[in-house]
C-alpha cells in the first residue's frame, strides 16, 4: 500500500512511499532544483516503483545545510545511499545538472561492482566533452536571465516578489558546481546501459553534442522529445515510462 507525504532518507526525499515495490528511480534535479519537482513522478508512477528524489543542500527542508565542495563530492554521498538499497531494480535518472550528478553516482557503483539497472540522462552533453565548457555566472542578474533563457519557471512566478532572491543564489551555487565540475580518465561505464534524453528545441543543446555519450559506456539509446530543456515536464507520462522500460542491452 502506498503512504503519501515526503519521507525523509538521508539525501532523498519519497513523497510516495511503496516499501513493496521492486524497482526504486532514483531522481537528480537540474540547477536550483529540488527533490519537489519529482514529487508528480511519485504520484504517476506504477504502483510497483518507488520514487526516490536528491535533496541538494541549500534547498526546501535542507535550505541551511553546508554546501558541497563540487559535484565529486555530492556524488559521494548520494551514491553511498542508492548503494544501500538491495534485491530491487535501481534506475537513476538525472536531469540538466542532475545528469552530471546522476553519471558520477553511477560510475561510483559501477567501481565497486554494484551497477544500477539503467542511467538516464537528461538534456546535457556528454561529461567528458562538457567539462571545462561552462562559464561561471557573474551574478544574479546572470543567473535570472539563464533562469529565463532555459525555461521551465513561469514568468509570472520569475516577477513575483522575492523570488528572485530565493531562488537565483541557489541556482548560481549550482551551475558554478557546473563550471567547475571536471571529467575523471577513468569514467566509461561497461555494466551501465545509458539512455540520453533531449528535448527538441532545448535552446543549449543540439543532438550532435550528446551523441558523444557513445564514447562512455558500451550500451547508449538516444531519444529525442518535443519540447526545449524542460519538456519533461509537459511529458511527464511517456518520460517516465521510457525512464522504466526494460533496458536492450
């Protein structure tokens, strides 16, 4: 039976809790997002998967917890957690910046002989390739105009008082982690199928950029969706249906 409301685990947030189900997709947010932006996940998937969501530090219930040191370290943490989880299927998805997160979290297990069934990234190029690509943001106003450039926030949420405020330093801290994130030599995934999601109009990625994912792991399924950097919003059905797929390796 399912129990509603977020549970606190750790690092991750289950707004529907399914202790019977044998598949657990675990969710990495983009810049300035949070484990809520996955709480519509929990409530659609099957009721034989369980939805996991990353808490950043710096973010809803975690707003005063130290920030992290790079995306490295954040992957540590995170990937000691999805590590515990035993005798079920374990699917990682990452989007945007969680993309970045989810691969590290994956490569981590994979070293330690314990991959996950499938990584699913989403709207980033290949990490080996991005690395090094992405400037730092000079300040708020920089980050609000990317905020608006990207999508996915309503402008009428964008103007509202204060928000700016409360969101842009949250998004600035994440996409300098962004910046700053380097790509290890040692970083193809042989157990891991991978699937690379992008929206068709994401106004910051062409297909070309993640065919270079091929380069890093031996199975790699490309999907294009309608739609710019968040279209997995709008299609939040057929991307989490494509995310549960039984992988063709």
């Amino acid at each position: 039976m399912a129990e509603r409301g977020a549970v606190v685990s750790g690092a991750f947030r289950t707004h529907v809790s399914r202790p019977g189900a044998d598949t657990v997709l675990f969710c990495f947010p983009h810049a300035g997002g949070a484990a809520s932006f996955f709480g519509p996940w929990a409530e659609e998937a099957p009721a034989h998967v369980e939805v996991h969501a990353a808490q950043y530090p710096g973010r809803e219930d975690r707003f005063g917890a130290p920030p992290v040191a790079g995306i490295g370290q954040l992957a540590d943490i995170l990937a000691d957690e999805v590590g515990q989880v035993r005798g079920r299927r374990v699917i990682l998805f990452g989007h945007s910046m969680g993309a970045l997160v989810a691969y590290e979290v994956a490569r981590r297990l994979e070293a330690v002989d314990a991959p996950v069934s499938r990584l699913v990234v989403s709207a980033m190029g290949a990490p080996h390739k991005v690395a090094g690509t992405f400037a730092r943001l000079d300040g708020l106003p920089s980050a609000m105009a990317e905020l608006r450039r990207l999508g996915g926030t309503d402008n009428a949420i964008l103007g509202a008082p204060g928000f700016l405020e409360f969101l842009a330093p949250t998004f600035k801290a994440d996409s300098d982690l962004v910046a700053e994130y380097r790509h290890a030599h040692d970083g193809r995934l042989d157990s891991t199928p991978v699937d690379v999601y992008l929206g068709e109009f994401d106004p910051g990625l062409r297909r070309s950029e993640i065919e270079y994912w091929a380069e890093l792991a031996t199975s790699v399924k490309i999907t294009i969706f309608t739609g710019d950097h968040f279209y997995l919003t709008p299609q939040r059905a057929e991307v989490i249906a494509s995310a549960l797929r039984p992988a063709v390796v």
